[in-house]
C-alpha cells in the first residue's frame, strides 16, 4: 500500500530527480565524471574564468563542496587555479584544455540523455511542467527565506 507521502509533490519530484540524474550517471560513467562535476565544468567553461566563490554562488553549492570537487576536477586535469590578479589572496578557476575536449566529446551525450527523457511528452505539456516547477521554487524559496 502507497503512503500518502509518496504522493506529495515533493517527494515525487526527489524521486524524478534522483531517476534523472542517475540516467546522467549512467550517460557520464564511460568518461569518470560525475553529474556534479559535469555541471561544475560546464557552468565554469560558459562563465570563463572565476573565483571559487562565485562558482559557488552560481552552482548554488556550498564553498567546501565546490573545493571538493575542484580538488577532484584538478587531480583529473580538468580544471587549473591560478592566483586573482588584483587580490593575492583568492585564486580563480578555469578549465582546461583536456577540460574542452571531454564537453567536447559528451555534451552530444547528455543532451540525447535530456532528450530521451522528454520522449512521448507533448510540448505544451513540458512548457507548463517548467512553468509549474518555476513557481514551486519561488514558493519554496518564500517559505524558507531565500
């Protein structure tokens, strides 16, 4: 018997997200990058070159999280930090060449993996999912303070 949680819109949308990004891990697994750091390198190779903070503020991640997988993407050879050039005490953050070449290689990938996971959906039908999804965060983002 299905509990009444499991059909609060919370829940079902953790339990789509949880599905949707393990179907990105399964897409991402074959190059040894996770859905996160996909994501960190793909905002920081859009953004250019930034500084640990603002790769925070614009993953919404928290700043021990962004070093975390910075240590990971640099061990990779994903990502270099190179020292600010008016304050000597931050660093920015910039991909690499080998960084390029793995976007490159499976941003096709992921975007058939986004488009696979829309199959058989009418357009009008996403259109107001976005829609919805928009406001819900809004909401939330009311309730908590953000």
């Amino acid at each position: 018997m299905e509990s009444k949680h499991n059909r609060l819109i919370g829940y079902l949308v953790y339990d789509a997200q949880r599905c949707i990004t393990k179907s990105l891990e399964t897409t991402l697994k074959p190059y040894d990058i996770t859905p996160g750091q996909w994501n960190l390198i793909n905002q920081l190779d859009q953004a250019g070159e930034l500084s640990q903070k603002d790769l925070a503020l614009l993953t919404h991640k928290e700043q021990a999280t962004i070093t975390r997988y910075l240590d990971t993407l640099e061990r990779k050879g994903l990502i270099v930090r190179n020292k600010h050039k008016t304050d000597r005490r931050a660093h920015v953050v910039c991909t690499t060449e080998k960084a390029h070449e793995l976007i490159r290689t499976v941003l096709p990938l992921t975007v058939d993996t986004a488009n696979r996971l829309i199959e058989g959906i009418d357009q009008h039908d996403i259109d107001t999912f976005v829609n919805v999804l928009a406001e819900l965060k809004k909401n939330a983002e009311i309730i908590s303070g953000d």
